[in-house]
C-alpha cells in the first residue's frame, strides 16, 4: 500500500443518459457518447493506513461529517476495491475540483474515477481501463465515461461486467471547443441520482427511448465525420430531449412539482442568444447537464469570440457575474504519483 493521487476530467455528454435500468448496479437505459473536459478536473490522494478506525475525507481542506452523504459514499467505494485488493485498512481521501459542484458539470463523475485510479493504484491492484472504468461506474454512473481519453461511449450493457466506457476518438482528433458559462452556483434541489429514478415517470419517456438509437448514432458519426453541423444540431436537440423528460417527472420535495426545472433565467436569456448567434453567422450550439450551467460547443476558431459575446450578454444585467471555462477534449483519469496535496 502506498499514498497515490489521480487526476480525473469532469466530461460532458453530448447524448445524455437520464434514467437507470438497474439503480444498484447503475446501469442506464442507453448507450452515451461524451468528451472528456480539460479544465474541470479533480485531484484526489488516498492514503490507506492500518492506524485509522474510519476513512477520513477531506473536500477542498475540509474534513467532511462521518455521516454526510458523500464520505458514506466514497467509503462505500472504497469498500469495493478494498473487497478486491482483501484489505482492511481504512484510508485517508483528499480530493479538490477545480469547478464548483451541483451546478451542471459533473462533479461526481470526475471526483469517482479519480477516486477509482488512486485508490486502485493505492492498493496495487493493476486494474484495466475496462475495470476501472466498471468500478467507477458503480461510484457514479458518468463517471465511468472519464476513464478513457478523448471523446467515449458508454456502453450500458446488461450486467455489471457489460456496462463500461470506451474511447471512440483520441482527444486531438477535432478541434471542437466548450465554452462552459456557470451562470449561477446555488446547488440544484434535485440530483441527478433523483432525476435519474424519476425519468421513467415522464410520459415522454418510452418516445425518447423509441428513437435515442438513431439519435446516438448520429452523434458517433458526426463526430467521426467531423460534421459540426449535424453534430450540433444532434447535441443541441438531445439536451432539450432531456429537459423535456425532467420538467415532466413529476416529483415531491417540499409539496408536490409537476417536473424539475434545472434553468435559470440567465440559461434561458443564453440559449436565445445562441440562436441569435448562429442567424448572424456564428455557429455554436448548447447543451445543458442537470442545472443551470450552458456548455457552448463551438469551432475551435471561434472560443474567444463566443466569450466576448457571452460577456456582452452578461452585461445585460449590471453587476452580474459568470464564470467562464474554456474547455477542450482531454485525457482521461491518470494517476500522478509525485503529486502530493
Ligand atoms: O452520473 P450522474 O448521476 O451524475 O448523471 C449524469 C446525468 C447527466 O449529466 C444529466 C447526463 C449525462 O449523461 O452525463
């Protein structure tokens, strides 16, 4: 055993998985394609020592409850590579994100396989891409997709061993840019581990279901072909496809809703300008994760021209102030065993 830190991209689904088909097991209903995020990333160390009587995890400097969610479920993960590895030892886990979380970049899938890589190499278990990509799944379903480098597709399988990510193009295949705009950082009221259970309550579930095959694969060949037009116009209709389902499941937090609203009025005020956008001749497209935060896809080219125009929209308002992220296909999850934190 020894002190290891992974590095691991959020990534960002450009055919969207919303709906288990096994809860426990996370296993989606349908394929997903994605692209790694090259500046969302977490760094996470762990450190198994047979002195601790529970695991200690430590978010951003600072020591989470025993009881919180998350340590519950980051000890729980580590229980299965432990499981793995026959080891008893309770470990220490420091992990940062370089992006702020619930917001609409996922967190959960950037923190899982950077947990998965260093607690795998922590434990000397020599685990494939394919296996370390089955055990993050399980942490969190997404995060399987930021094991392998590059533009992936998770493949939803049917068992625990059939359900995994792959890379379909390494991340210098297309120089495709996201311009990610966090248009506000009050956490989402509901998860995606909610919104994922709810989804088949939508009456517009089984029709998304119907026709997401096509859908997926006109994405691939869109991306294999680097056919941005037909790419984002597929990515852009996918997003909606999701929101539709979302603010049609109905769910209860406070007294009854009818479905979940992830946007905000800036995400609204966004996406009308990238429609204008594109009629005056500046083509990029957006998608939407669960929450407020607009991923706009755009040529490589054109980056700093979409920040200038998102910064003139956000003027708009006085005072008001987005984050911006330029984000460009990446690796996936590594292990970086000279950094320490
Ligand atoms: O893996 P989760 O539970 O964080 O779910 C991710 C859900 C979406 O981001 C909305 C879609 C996706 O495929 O990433």
């Amino acid at each position: 055993m020894k002190l290891s830190t992974a590095i691991a991209p959020s990534n960002l689904a450009f055919l969207k998985y919303w709906g288990k088909k096994d809860s426990k097991l996370r296993i989606p209903y349908n394929n997903s394609i994605s692209v790694n995020l090259g500046s969302a990333t977490t760094i996470t160390s762990v450190n198994f020592s047979p002195d601790l009587e529970r695991d200690i995890v430590i978010v951003n400097d600072s020591e989470q409850d025993t009881t919180s969610g998350f340590t519950v479920r980051v000890s729980k993960h580590l229980d299965r590579l432990r499981a793995v590895a026959n080891e008893k030892s309770k470990a220490i886990v420091k992990t940062k994100n370089t992006f702020p979380e619930s917001v609409g970049i996922a967190s959960s899938a950037s923190g899982f396989a950077a947990l998965t890589v260093a607690a795998a190499d922590a434990l000397e278990l020599n685990l494939s891409q394919k296996e370390l990509s089955i055990f993050s799944r399980l942490g969190s379903g997404s995060a399987c997709r930021s094991i392998p480098d590059g533009f992936v597709e998770w493949v939803a399988g049917d068992s625990n061993d059939t359900s995994f990510a792959q890379q379909i193009a390494p991340p210098d295949h297309w120089d495709i840019s996201i311009v990610t705009v966090i248009v506000s950082k009050d956490a989402k009221k509901l998860t995606s581990t909610s919104g994922h259970e709810l989804a088949v309550a939508s009456p517009f579930f089984k029709s998304r279901m119907e026709t997401i095959e096509i859908h997926l694969n006109r994405v691939r060949e869109a991306i294999l072909n680097k056919d941005f037009e037909q790419f984002g116009r597929q990515v852009e209709m996918e997003a909606i496809s999701l929101h539709s389902i979302a603010m049609t499941s109905p769910f209860t937090a406070n007294g009854w809703n009818s479905g979940a609203y992830y946007w905000t009025p800036d995400t609204m005020e966004l996406i009308r300008a990238v429609q204008e956008w594109r009629s005056s001749g500046l083509e990029v497209y957006f998608t939407l994760d669960a929450g407020p935060t607009v991923h706009l896809i755009c040529r490589r080219e054109d980056e700093g021209k979409i920040e200038k125009a998102v910064r003139d929209i956000e003027k708009n308002i006085p005072l008001r102030k987005w984050d911006i992220a330029i984000n460009r296909p990446a690796v996936g999850a590594r292990v970086q065993q000279e950094i320490q934190h």
